[in-house]
C-alpha cells in the first residue's frame, strides 16, 4: 500500500492518493482511472487498484508505459466503469469542464472523483465547474501547500465538448469552424501569435508554388493545419496532446480537407526531407512552467525533415533567443513580420 511517505510522488499526488483511500478505503481491487499523472497511475496500481491510465501527453504515456502502467482509452468506453477518477485539476477551466463532462457522461453513480491540485493555482471556480457535472463538491484541508477536490454524484447533462466555435476573421481568408476539446490551447479562438502568422504566410503562398508538402508543428485546435490544407497543401500535423490531435482532425474533418495528424513528440517520427513547408506557433512551457528546450530542439530537428530550399516558418515572442539557432540550424533567417509581441520569421534550408 502506499503511504504517504513513497518518495516517487509530490506531494498532491500524495494527497490525492490519501484522499482516495479516505473516501474509498483500501483500492486493492478497485477499479480506478488516473489522469494525467504518470506516478500517481504507478502508486495506485502499487496499492492494489485495477487501474486504467488516460496521459494526454504523448510524452507521459510513453513514461507510464515503460512503468508498467495499462493505459487506456477511457472515453472509448459507455459506460466507464470505474469506482474512483483520481489526478491532477487542470489549470485551464475548459479542460476541467471537458474532463467532468466526459465521466459524468459514462461513470456509475457511485464514482468518486479526486483531483488535486497545489493551493496557489486553485480557484473556487474550479468548485463551480465540477458542481455542473456532480450533485455533491467540496474541498479537503490543505496539507504541504495542496489540496484536493472531491466530487460525486455524476449529474450526465447536455455534451458541450468537442465545442465549435466559427472564426470569421481577415487573417483566415474565410471563416473556419475550430471543433476543440477543453484542453486545447486557444480553444475557440485565434491566438494573436497565430494571427500574426497567417497574415505573414498568406502572401507569401500566393507567391509560392501550389503544390508543397507542408506540416504543422504544434497543431492545437487545428486552426493553420486546416487553413494550409484549405489552400491545397499536402498537410501534416504533429502535435504531442492527444486533446489537441483530436481536434485537429475535427476541425480538418468541419472544413472537409485532409490533415494527417500524429499524435508525437516533436519532429522525432518526422522522415528525412519530407517537407517544403514547416510552419509552427511552437510551445513555449509544459504545463504551467515555461519550456524553451522542445522549440530548440525542433529548431535543430527542422534542418532534417526540411527538404533543400524548404522553409520554416515560425512565430515567436520577441525575448526568445531563437535567431541565432535558426541561422545555425536551418539557414538564411530574415524577420518577415513583427508587432509588439511576436515575430514571425522565415528560415530556408
Ligand atoms: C502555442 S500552441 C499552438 C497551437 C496551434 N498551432 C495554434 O496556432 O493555435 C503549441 C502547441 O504545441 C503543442 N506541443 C507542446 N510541446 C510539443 C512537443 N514537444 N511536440 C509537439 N507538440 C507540442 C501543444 O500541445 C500545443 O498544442
């Protein structure tokens, strides 16, 4: 069983764990899905749970995979059934909402959510979007700066998620039904990064020739992938959140054109010169810390999948120290586009 002293957990996972054991007793033999936490899967399957694993990030599934931990595609499943739903509050609302309407939607009665989260990223609002899909709420006493939500009593209602959202915006060219799950980012908008971007390429491939291999790195909500693929590329998409993979095939899948998605990390699973066109909006933290390393990383990566005079595309917040490794790495770069914010550069192999 374990306690709360089992070193390979921090400290909400921890209470997340305890908190199960509280409300639930002993899991040995319980049906239990864990989200998004690759130890807290480990631990509770430590303890004896039947447990099924869901990682949204290609990168945790690989990890929990290699730790022996049965992942699962929960939400393929109706019913579900699970006794007890335990891991992390996502900080984004919508990815919450999307999470409580997916097990409200399929569980059994009985099932006991509880999801934990570090006090200074809590928000009563988080109470109040589980209170729209479970009858009974309510917070633990905090313990090493977390703290957990409990819920029960699954209220299945209305499905909201995936969402459209219609953007009817100048820099699209025409409007483009996004489909997105909660946890995308910019669910239901354009992101001004974005925006930015398109206002750049759209001259550019007016320009350039009509038959290209392109692909986005970071795809989202599918919102470029679907735009190129518009114009008639010949488009990928790679993106390492499986929330985000399903999106961008809906929301190709809306506009009626094809985007190979893939559900990777990086440009790793991308071939040698594969591609004329390399566009990204690329991340800039993983969950809530700020993460540079997975954009250098493309940035080196791009030299390889770029076939000779292919171009990279990217935009990015103007502090970043990405100019000189795109000249390194990639090639000829010149500033195609600015504001106040971001930049969007171009760099041909
Ligand atoms: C700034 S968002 C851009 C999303 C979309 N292209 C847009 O413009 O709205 C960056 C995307 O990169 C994805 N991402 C983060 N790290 C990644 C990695 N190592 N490999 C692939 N995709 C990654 C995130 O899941 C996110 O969808």
């Amino acid at each position: 069983m374990s306690s709360p002293a089992d070193p390979a957990l921090d400290p909400v996972a921890r209470l997340v764990l305890d908190e199960a054991v509280a409300v639930a007793g002993d899991l040995a033999g319980r049906e239990v899905l864990v989200v998004d936490d690759v130890a807290l899967a480990a631990a509770a399957r430590d303890a004896g749970g039947r447990v099924r694993a869901w990682l949204d990030d290609r990168r945790d599934a690989d990890a929990a995979e290699a730790a022996g931990v049965v992942l699962a595609d929960p939400w393929a499943e109706d019913p579900l059934p699970v006794e007890l739903v335990l891991g992390r509050l996502p900080t984004a609302l919508s990815a919450l909402d999307d999470l409580a309407e997916r097990v409200a939607a399929r569980a059994p009665a009985q099932v006991r959510v509880v999801l934990g989260g570090r006090v200074k990223h809590m928000t009563r609002s988080q109470n109040d979007v589980l209170a729209r899909h479970f009858g009974e709420v309510s917070a633990s006493l905090g313990r090493q700066k977390s703290r957990v939500l409990h819920a029960a009593g699954p209220r299945p209602g209305e499905r909201r998620w995936p969402r459209t959202s219609v953007l009817d915006e100048p820099a699209l060219g025409q409007p483009l039904t996004l489909l997105g799950r909660g946890a995308v980012f910019a669910e239901g908008r354009l992101d001004a990064g974005t925006r930015l971007l398109l206002q750049a390429l759209s001259p550019a491939l007016d320009r350039g020739p009509r038959e290209a291999d392109a692909l986005d790195l970071g795809s989202g909500s599918g919102v470029l992938a679907t735009w190129l693929a518009r114009r008639g590329l010949a488009t990928r998409a790679v993106d390492v959140s499986a929330a985000a993979v399903e999106s961008t095939r809906l929301t190709a899948g809306a506009a009626d054109v094809e985007v190979d998605a893939a559900w990777s990390e990086g440009l790793a699973e991308v071939a040698p010169a594969s591609v004329d066109l390399l566009v990204s909006n690329p991340p800039f933290h993983r969950g809530a810390a700020k993460d540079s390393t997975p954009t250098l990383q493309m940035i080196d990566d791009a030299a390889r999948v770029l076939r000779p005079g292919g171009e990279l595309w990217l935009v990015w917040n103007a502090h970043l120290p990405y100019l000189p490794r795109l000249r390194r790495a990639v090639g000829r770069t010149e500033v195609v586009r600015r504001d106040p914010h971001y930049l969007v550069t171009r760099s041909v192999r």
